[in-house]
C-alpha cells in the first residue's frame, strides 16, 4: 500500500502512519518531479481547507498518474468537511481515476483567524479521533467501496466557501505574519515550508507561495511567528508527531546544496 499525504501540525501524518504502508510526501513528490505510481493499494492524506483541498494538494492530483485496484481518500478536518470528499471523487473521475472510498475525520483546527487553540485542545478527547481511525483502517483493509453524497445544504455551502479559496488561501497570504523579537533566525521555518516561500537573509523573509499551512507558525521552537489577525498565541502539534518527521516531509532544500 502506498500513501501521499500532506501535513503542516503533524495531523495528516499521524492518521497516514496509523493507516500504514509505504508513506510518501506530497511535497516532496512535487519537488522531484514524480508522479506515477503502481500499488495494489493507494490512498491519500490531507488537510481540508475552506472546504477542498489545498493547493499543493491540487497540484499533485492534477497530475498524477496510477494504476492501483483500490484508491481511497481522507481528508482531516477541524470544524466542517462539507462536500470535499465528494467533489475529489469527481475530479478524480474526470482525471480517468476511479476512488473506491472516501471519508473524513474532525481532528484539531489550526486555522489561527478563527479558533483558539486551547479550546481546541481540550476538545481532543471529544472528538473521538482514534475510534474514529480505526474505524477508517477497518475499511481500507476490507476494501470498503463508499462515496458518501452529501446534502444540498452542504453542496451549497462548499460551493460558497470555494469561492473564497483564493482569497483565504492566498500566496501572499505571508505578508500578514510578525516576527517578533524572540525571533533568533534558526532556520527551522524554513525548513517547515512545503512551498519553499521562507528565506533567511538580514531578516526573514516571505515570499508569494504561501500554501496558508500555519507549518511554520505552530512548529516555531520560539513562538516568534504571528498573524496580524489571529485571535490565539497558543500553538499546536500533534503529540504523536515530532518536529523533525513535519521537516523531512516539507523541507525543500535541494539535495545538492
């Protein structure tokens, strides 16, 4: 079984592991230029985003290739999944890829702008997040087909909040960010980028690739990174996760420098 996923707080790669199989980055896949892939079994891990998936995600499905006997799909989520997972199947059948099942699992929101994160923290043990993945290893490994359709309630709504994906996830969505004083340029939120959008001079700078991750906002050793408009300074990594497997899975330093 291989597995594509793409994390910033550790969530997507704990439920990929608990999932099992050959684990393979998004990012990094993009970074070398790989796409093609053979597997009896294959799948996908990634964070939803104002109801659809992000924008590297994107730009992985839009040009991959595979040929497997059963493909399936998680997307994690924090407060609402609306019909992301359903739209994927479609552009997947579009693409000529069948999805034989797809789900979704509420685990914690690191969306800054709109949810404190303590309480979403203390939320953990409500959200019934290992019940929940088990549940979803059950049916892979049982080769479960299902595509949920959702309601028109939530069609309606995915429709409207996708119209806001480009202003919410925006490239220069960065410029937003303070380095504050606790700032010791160490580099490591450079290393966190998935977009490669860090650099390190006289000062940190950010460039127009954001991929709106908060990677390197949460996972900051000095918590020297802020948004203009957040309304929490705590920050949030999944406890199973350490810092440095979110840094292999995003670094996109060239192996030759």
């Amino acid at each position: 079984m291989t597995v594509f996923y793409f994390t910033a707080t550790g969530n997507c790669l704990y439920a990929a592991k608990t999932i099992g199989g050959k684990l393979l980055s998004i990012p990094q896949l993009i970074k070398e230029n790989k796409f093609y892939f053979e597997d009896d079994v294959i799948g996908f891990v990634f964070p939803i985003y104002v109801l659809t998936q992000p924008k590297i995600v994107k730009e992985f499905i839009s040009k991959i290739k595979l040929k497997s006997n059963y493909i399936f799909a998680i997307g994690t989520y924090g407060n609402m999944s609306g019909a992301c997972m359903y739209n994927l199947s479609k552009i997947f059948k579009k693409r000529n890829i069948e999805l034989n099942y797809v789900d979704d699992i509420i685990m914690v929101d690191n969306y800054l702008p709109l949810f404190e994160m303590s309480d979403q923290i203390n939320k953990i043990k409500d959200k019934k997040i290992e019940e929940k993945l088990e549940s979803i290893v059950c049916n892979i490994r049982n080769k479960i087909n299902s595509i949920p359709k959702p309601g028109i309630g939530e069609r309606i709504i995915t429709k409207i909040m996708n119209l806001l994906f480009p202003i919410m996830v925006s490239g220069k969505s960065a410029t937003k960010y303070i380095v504050n004083d606790k700032c010791n340029k160490c580099g490591i939120c450079v290393k966190l980028c998935p977009a490669g959008n860090i650099e390190i001079k006289e000062n940190i700078k950010f460039n127009n690739k954001c991929e709106v991750c908060y990677a390197c906002l949460h996972n900051c050793p000095n918590n020297a990174l802020h948004l203009k408009n957040q309304i929490s300074n705590v920050r949030f990594r999944n406890e199973n996760i350490c810092i440095n497997e979110i840094i292999e899975a995003n670094d996109q330093k060239l192996k030759e420098e």
